[in-house]
C-alpha cells in the first residue's frame, strides 16, 4: 500500500461556542473533501473507545470499525475506523 499523504489531527474539540448542532458532521465533511481532491480515496482515524459522541458521529458518517493501524495500540482503548471515499 502506498500513502501520499497524511493528515494529523490530534485532540480536536470545538469550542463551546462554535459547538452548534451539525457542526461535527460539516468539520468532518470538509476534510473528507479536501482529503478526496488531493487524491486520497480511504480515510482512516482513531479516536478513544469511551468517547461515544465522536464514535457516533463517524458511525453516522459512514464509518466502520478496522484493526488498528497502529502497533500496539488496545482495541479496548482505542477505536481505529475507516471510510471509503470513492464515488462521492
């Protein structure tokens, strides 16, 4: 498998102010996006296994539970999930 390019987003939040309902799904969104007119056609996150509302929200954008990408990391910890991108 050959990568091009790799974001890396670490802890994002919205601020309280900004969190209006649906603004999650159209950050996501956006990099979904970007991520798809810079060639990319899978995308691939990680996020903790007890933080159900970012769980919820990938669930509801698609997104399916994969083995880890990472070396290591606990499947009771962490949740590494991944989307296709092709045909948006």
């Amino acid at each position: 498998m050959v990568v091009s390019l790799i974001w890396c987003l670490l802890d994002h939040q919205i601020r309280r102010s900004l969190n209006t309902p649906g603004a999650g799904q159209a950050i996501l969104r956006a990099l979904e996006d970007a991520a798809q007119r810079r060639g990319s056609r899978r995308i691939i996150l990680e996020t903790g296994s007890r933080n159900r509302s970012a769980l919820a929200l990938y669930d509801k954008a698609g997104y399916a539970q994969v083995e880890s990408y990472v070396t290591g990391r606990d499947p009771q910890i962490n949740r590494a999930l991944s989307k296709t991108l092709q045909g948006r």
